[in-house]
C-alpha cells in the first residue's frame, strides 16, 4: 500500500476556505518535504507534506515516541503548520502523526467522513481554544488560614487538639478549593460557546491542579474572555490560588471526541 | 500568548520545563482529530509518552509557584 518512493502523506489539518491563501508556509516536520493543498472539493482542503518513511514509518515514530525532545520538535513542527492556516481559515487540527499511505488515501479518507466534517466546521468556525488551569498553593492557603484556633498549651491535648484542627483545615480548604474550581469553569463556560474539563493532572506537590478546561470562544470575544480570565485570576489570588491561560490555540480539544 | 516559536533548541526550553512548550505537546499528540491515518501508534508507547509528560506538566506547575510577578509567564493579564 506504501509508494514505491518510500515516503507517507502527512496530514497536518484540514482547511476549509474557498481558496486557501497560503503564504509563506512552515518548514512543518523535520525532513518533510514542503506543505501542499490538496482539494478534497467544496472548500475543503488538505494540508499535507511527503513524510520519508524511514522517519516517520510506524517503527521508527515507536522508538521516537521514547524520546520526549524528539516528540516536543515534531509537536513544534505539526502546531507551526496548523497555526499558519488555522491564522487565515477554520481548520480542523490532526493529531500529531496522522500519516497516510498516499494523498489519494487521505483524500478518500476524508470525503468518506465530510458530513461528519462539516458538522464540525460549523461548530469551530471563526472560533479559538483558550485553556485555564487552576491551581492552588495549598501551604500558602493554610498559612493565610492560620492565626484562628488554639496554638498555646504544651499538653498532650492541646497537641492532639492541634493536630486535628491541622486535619479539618486541610479538609476544609480543600473542600472549597474544589468548589472554587467548579465555579470558576462555570462562570468561563458563560463567555464561552464550548467548553471542556480535563481530568487534571496531579503532581502530588503543595500545588494542586483544581481545574484543567478548554472553552471555545468566538474570535470576536476572545478580548473579552482573556479579561475575565484575568479579572477572576486577580479576586482569587491572594488566597493561594493561581489561575493560568493559554492560548489561542487551534481547537484541539474541540475536535476530538469527547471523553 | 502563542506557544514560543522553536527559536532554541527544544532540549534547553525542556530543561527549563516550559509549560507553554509542555501545553503544546499535550494538545498535538493527545487532542486533534483522530481519523485513521495508516500508521498506527501503538496505545502503550503513546501512554509512556503521555506518562512523561505529565509529570513534567507537573514540575512545570511546581516552577510557577515562583512570585507570579517574576519573568514571562503565561498567567492570565
């Protein structure tokens, strides 16, 4: 199935503009050749380059996926590509090493799915991801908790009383973390016209990740969020907590199928 | 704020655990439109990959304990 050349179509995105201005177009993948359109019909392009197999072949994108800067150049290289088109059109952003046997595979490919794709245009047209974590520095929290409660007293039961006023604290600021969390997505999710909840990844150090979420914002609105991003960052950060953003990214997470 | 260009060597931006280059790999290789390409990843190396880089999602979080004020970060402005 593979081309006598030995070389793969890799599939960055797909764009969907009438005629798709390309401009000075990225490098894309180390060692891939130059980014083509290829038209898939009724504005629908691909994005695509010839990927040498003897790079990006199933065996060696295995023993690549070992190596995290090797992995982090490619991701450089796939995100360079989409952002470029995703800057002039809707795009529908591939998973990293989407790569096909040849153009002509990719193309049928994607007419086969064009209802389905379209359905997804419809939706992320003229719109960004945007994604915030919170976060909450719990031994600054308790600290600024601190102050209340019986410190003096040097017997065993003011020990014992102490220790487990330390428990219902951590139990307590925990419990409203979380609950801070969920409003603070809720309240993103208004100015938003999607929006998502990652499970977070934990680090099991004093800082907590309360929310990971992505929210689909209209282009037009993306001001406007980033200020309320930021106005809510400022009311929660003198208890502890820590808001980041970033973006505007492609609508990755909007793309692939919900969890 | 853009994920940076690759204008250092990716080692370096690793090294200093960048989260911007982190939330990159992140969306590229575990979001996107899944549609079956032909060459076909195997789930584990994928999942060892993800495992990494999670707990380096992790250390970068660690470093933005740092005074929100200090150096370029992408903290909500």
């Amino acid at each position: 199935m593979n081309r006598t050349d030995g070389t793969a179509t890799y599939l960055y995105c797909l764009v969907h503009a009438a005629r798709p201005a390309t401009g000075r177009t990225p490098r894309g993948l180390a060692g891939t050749g130059p980014v083509r359109l290829l038209d898939a019909g009724e504005g629908l392009w691909l994005a695509a380059a010839d990927a040498p197999l003897a790079r990006y072949g199933a065996a060696p994108i295995e023993r690549g996926l070992h190596d995290l800067n090797w992995v982090s150049a490619c991701a450089m290289g796939h995100e360079g590509v989409v952002e470029h088109f995703a800057r002039r059109a809707t795009v529908i952003p591939m998973k990293l090493f989407t790569l096909f046997a040849s153009d002509e595979r990719a193309i049928t490919h994607v007419r086969r799915t064009r209802r389905r794709l379209d359905r997804l245009i419809a939706r992320i047209g003229g719109r960004q991801e945007w994604g915030v974590r919170l976060m909450l520095d719990e031994h600054r929290a308790l600290k600024a908790r601190a102050g209340r409660g019986a410190r003096a007293g040097r017997t065993g039961t003011a020990f014992l009383l102490r220790k487990k006023q330390e428990r219902d604290a951590v139990h307590d600021l925990r419990l409203g973390a979380a609950a801070e969390g969920h409003r603070l997505f809720q309240r993103l999710a208004r100015q938003a016209d999607d929006a998502r909840r990652q499970t977070p990844a934990q680090s099991g150090s004093g800082l907590r990740v309360l929310l990971d979420a992505a929210f689909l914002v209209r282009t037009g609105r993306a001001a406007a969020f980033r200020a309320a991003t930021a106005k809510l960052g400022r009311q929660l950060a003198g208890s502890g907590f820590h808001l980041t953003l970033s973006g505007p990214w492609p609508p990755y997470t909007f793309v692939a199928e919900p969890a | 704020m853009k994920p940076r260009r690759p204008t250092t060597k990716v080692q370096a931006i690793l090294e200093a655990a960048d989260p911007t280059l982190l939330d990159l790999v992140d969306h590229v290789l575990n979001k996107g439109l899944i549609i079956d390409g032909e060459v076909v990843l195997g789930l584990a190396n994928v999942d060892l990959v993800y495992l990494r880089l999670s707990a380096l999602l992790c250390a970068a979080d660690r470093l933005t304990q740092a005074p929100a004020a200090r150096g370029r970060r992408r903290i909500a402005s």
